[in-house]
C-alpha cells in the first residue's frame, strides 16, 4: 500500500489515504473533513529510509 495526499477543491484541506494502486485508479476517495467528492491528487515529497549507511 502507499500514501497518496489529496487536496478537496470544496474546503481547501489536504489529507493523506493509504490505497493499492488499483484502488487510485478506481476514483479518488471522498474529504474526511467535509464529505466532499471534488479531490485532486496532490504533490507530495518522497523520502525512503533506509538501514544501509552510504560510503
């Protein structure tokens, strides 16, 4: 599963779901905050944490 962040066009908050990819393609999920079906799929930055040191 991955974490997508999404921003409602209704109330102007951002949240984050945790969806498979199949499910994203299926339709945006609806606000937490106000119930609303008008989201789009936001920018988020990427970081992965690693046990390896680099050197």
């Amino acid at each position: 599963m991955s974490s997508y962040v999404f921003l409602c066009e209704d109330c102007h908050k951002e949240f984050t779901v945790s969806l498979h990819m199949s499910q994203l393609k299926d339709s945006a999920p609806a606000c937490p905050h106000c119930g609303g079906k008008r989201v789009i799929q936001a920018l988020a930055a990427f970081s992965a944490v690693t046990s390896k040191k680099s050197g």
